[in-house]
C-alpha cells in the first residue's frame, strides 16, 4: 500500500473509529456547576473516542455529542443518572461524525421526546458521506488492525522500527476500540437532528443560556460549537481536538482560520474540545491557528508556482509545528503525518486549487 493510501485509511480509520470498549473509560470532570465532561482517557492513538458533556440546569438537562455506538452512550447516560434524575430535553450534535452521534438512538431510548440539534447540513452529510466513509471503514479498516497487530506481534510499529511502549498502549488500545466499532457499526441506527441550526439557536434552560452556534466551515462543513456565555465555557466539538488537531478529508482548513478565530474571541477561559481534557486557556487553539495559517499561506504560494499536490506535500514544511505538537515522541509524530500534515495540506490545495 502506498504511503498516501495508507494516511488516507488512517484518516479514515480516525474518522470514525471510537467504538465501545470498556463502559468506563472516561473521567467524569466538573467543569462548573452543573456542568460535566466525559473525558474520555483512552491513548492518543489512530481511533478517536470523542468526549460527551452533560450541562445540568434548573429542570432538565442538555447533553453534547452521544457517543459512537450504543455502549458508549450506555456507559454515559448511567454516568448522567449518577449525577441527576432531571430528563435530558435536548442533545447537540456538533458534527455528523460517527464519534459524536452514533450513540443518538440510545440516548433516545433513555430519554423519549429528546430533541437532536445539529446544523442544517449535518443530515445530508451524514446520510452521504457519513455512510460512504463507514462502508470503506468497515471494508478497509480490519486489513489496518490486522498491520497494527502483526505490528504489535513483531515489537515493531508501523514504519517498521523497534515500537515504544507509547506506541504500544495506543496500538492495543487502536485494536480493541476497531474491533468494537466492526461489530456495532453494521447495526447502527441513523438518527438525524431533528432541530437544525444554520446560524444561531439558543436555549434558555431556568438561569442558564445555552448558545449554539455555527461559526463557519472548519473541521467539517457542518459544525456547531456549544457556548454558555455566563459560565465561559465553550465546548468546541472538533474544531479542537488534543493532542494533535484533526484536518481530515471533510475539513476546510482555508476557512478553519476565520471560524477559530472566532471562536477564540469568544474569550471563553474554559475550553472543552472534541477530544483531550479540558483546558483552561487558549493557547492550544492558538497554536493550531498557527498551523493552519501556516499550511494556508505555504500551499497558496505552492499553488501559485504551479506545483502539483506531490509537489506541495513536499515544499510545506511544518516542521517547528510538529516539534511543537509531537516533540520526540514517535506516536504522537506518526499521528502529526496523518491527522495534520497529510490531510490539512490536501484539503488546502484543494480548497485553493480548486475552490472547493
Ligand atoms: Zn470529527
């Protein structure tokens, strides 16, 4: 398989892979009051587990993203009830990848009458590319676990070298979270939002206000970010995602600059990403808008010499970005190639080259 095939699988295999593995892998962390963060503590490794947040007001509750299959969302809504008999009235998903909204039916069945917000093309795209990415995932995928465990089996990690123990907890972890995901993917039930967002909603829930809010293109096309002005707070869904930023194959990393920036001058002082902990500056975000705007302006001006996409590939160089990011760890550098790098530098010539 060709070096590109195979980041373009990673991607792939990323995109969607956060399958259900053990019900208690995340750390319940309290963000304020009333409001808690499923942090999920697997590894950083090819397979994203996304985090889930529940926001606890006068009457009810507000849930963000649900989890990528129903053992996952089990795992949540026990964690929830744990914590409140208040229902849950409403759920965001703030995009339509697999990790953030697979679990929707489950949560239904444990709330009846709850509503779905997500944006206005979230359906579309989840009905199209959504279900496009799952076949090729589950025809592709097991062939990748089968190299990360014949991988793990020869002491080696997949460029072949001898494998760091880093690179072996997130391998194992890689393997059991696919193996779950080829199992529960087949039977997942599609449920789209069934209020949807172009611009702006907000939900004023007792004396909290929820604002959610489409602030442009970025991770994908369809993204919502969750902002609750009172408590600044900002649970950003995918337009952060720890400790490598994701610039997948439906990101837009050409507008990814303005919509950070503007959810950077939301000056939230806390900041609950996609994936990772919570963070109390900004100054991860910051560092992915550096990256982004590097990856722009080098592929614009690669563009403009005329270069093909194997040429650009080769003449960006993100190199104090990926010190920065990955510093000498090889897992974390192998996630920079195929999470950053690869896909953030295709998509901008695209977007560029192309107009997308
Ligand atoms: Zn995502």
């Amino acid at each position: 398989m060709s070096r590109l095939a195979s980041c373009v699988l990673c991607w792939l295999f990323a995109l969607s892979v956060s399958a259900s593995f053990a019900a208690d892998d995340f750390n319940l962390v309290k963000a304020a009051e009333g409001i808690y963060v499923a942090q999920r503590s697997e590894p950083p490794g090819f397979t994203f587990v996304a985090n889930m947040v529940f926001i606890v007001n006068d009457d009810d509750a507000v849930v963000v993203d649900t989890g990528v299959g129903p053992a996952t969302a089990k795992a949540a809504i026990a964690a929830l009830k744990k914590l409140t008999s208040k229902p849950v009235r409403y759920i965001v998903n703030t995009h339509w990848h697999d990790d953030h909204m697979m679990g929707n039916s489950t949560w239904r069945e444990a709330y009846p009458g709850v509503e779905f917000i997500g944006h206005a093309r979230a359906e579309a795209e989840m009905m199209s590319t959504g279900v496009s990415n799952r076949k090729q995932l589950l025809e592709q995928g097991p062939a990748f676990a089968k190299q990360i465990r014949d991988a793990l089996a020869k002491n080696e990690n997949l460029a072949g070298k001898p494998i760091s123990n880093e690179e072996r907890l997130a391998y194992l972890s890689d393997v059991a979270w696919a193996e779950r995901y080829f199992t529960e993917a087949p039977r997942f039930s599609l449920i789209a939002p069934t209020l949807t967002v172009e611009d702006h909603m907000t939900l004023v829930r007792g004396k909290r206000t929820i604002e959610i809010r489409h602030l442009g293109r970025a991770h994908t096309g369809a993204d919502l970010i969750v902002h609750l002005p009172l408590e600044k707070i900002v649970i950003t869904g995918d337009l952060v995602v720890w400790p490598i930023p994701l610039y997948g194959s439906t990101s837009f990393p050409v507008d990814y600059i303005a919509t950070l920036d503007k959810l950077l001058a939301l000056n939230a002082s806390t900041l609950i990403p996609g994936h990772g902990p919570v963070m109390k500056d900004d100054r991860y975000a910051r560092s992915m808008l550096a990256l982004l705007k590097s990856i722009e302006s080098q592929v614009r001006a690669a563009v403009a010499r005329g270069e093909t996409l194997e040429q650009v590939r080769k003449s960006v160089k993100l190199d104090v970005f990926r010190k920065e990011f990955a510093g000498d760890s090889a897992m974390l550098n192998s996630l920079f190639s195929s999470y950053a790098q690869g896909p953030g530098v295709a998509r901008a010539y695209q977007q560029i080259r192309d107009g997308l």
